[in-house]
C-alpha cells in the first residue's frame, strides 16, 4: 500500500510511479504465494480426511435396548 499510495505524513513518494516494475513483481508473487497456500490447505484437508476415513471413531458404541 506504500508503493502505490506513498505516505504524506513520512513524505514518501508513490514507488510505483519510480518503480513500475517492482509494483507488478509484488503483486505477482503475492498471487502466488496466496495461490500456493491455498494448494497447500487443500492439500491438507484431503490428506486428513483420508487418514479419518481409515481409523474408526475411538467413542464406544451406544448401548443397545432389549426389549423382551
């Protein structure tokens, strides 16, 4: 938010006017960096869903009535 807003209370410029490049680089590898997080969240969910599914529930089983 520095590079394209600047700040008038330090008097700093707008780094994205000086530094087109560098603005479009940032932006880029946020995207990517957010873009793999995801990836990796997905990931994880998928892998602890799996292991889930191979273990049963540790609860004991609810009790039966019987009836006679």
């Amino acid at each position: 938010m520095v590079a394209l807003e600047g700040t008038h209370a330090l008097q700093w410029n707008k780094l994205c006017h000086i530094y087109t490049r560098f603005c479009q680089q940032v932006a880029d590898s946020l995207a990517c960096g957010m873009l793999a997080a995801l990836g990796a969240v997905l990931i994880a969910a998928v892998s602890a869903r799996n292991l889930f599914r191979l273990y049963p529930s540790m609860l004991p089983p609810p009790p039966t009535t019987c009836s006679g």
